[in-house]
C-alpha cells in the first residue's frame, strides 16, 4: 500500500530538522536534507506500526479492523 504524506524541512544551526505533517511526534534531524528524509521515512513507519498494535491490544478480541481508503481533496 503507497500513501503519501507531507514532509516538512528547515535548516537550524547548521542541521536540518524534518517532520511529517499530518502525524505529530513523527520528527527527525540529520546533517543532510537527504539524511533526514530517510530518518522520517523510517520514524512514520515505525509509529504506524507502534499505533496498529496499541489499537488491536486496546480493542479487543472482538473487534474488527479493515483497511480504510480515503481519497484526499487536492
């Protein structure tokens, strides 16, 4: 599954700081805007995958997840 997302990077003392738009807590700084794409790109991952496992544990055995596909507006 591709999805994408808005990745957001500046310079600050000599480093460049990256975060995802749309996830908070998904940052990262590297020496390089290269470096720091690939950081964040490794953080969204691990985060969604942290919050599918919290969501299964907090709902249950009786519960039914299913893929959600939204189409966002341009």
């Amino acid at each position: 599954m591709k999805a994408n997302y808005t990745a957001v990077f500046y310079k600050c003392e000599g480093w460049w700081i990256g975060r995802v738009a749309e996830i908070p807590g998904v940052n990262t700084q590297g020496k390089t805007k290269k470096e720091v794409r690939a950081n964040l790109k490794e953080a969204l991952l691990g985060i969604l995958e942290l919050n599918r496992e919290l969501a299964a544990k907090e709902a249950g055995p009786n519960a039914v997840q299913e893929e959600l596909i939204v189409e966002l507006a341009s």
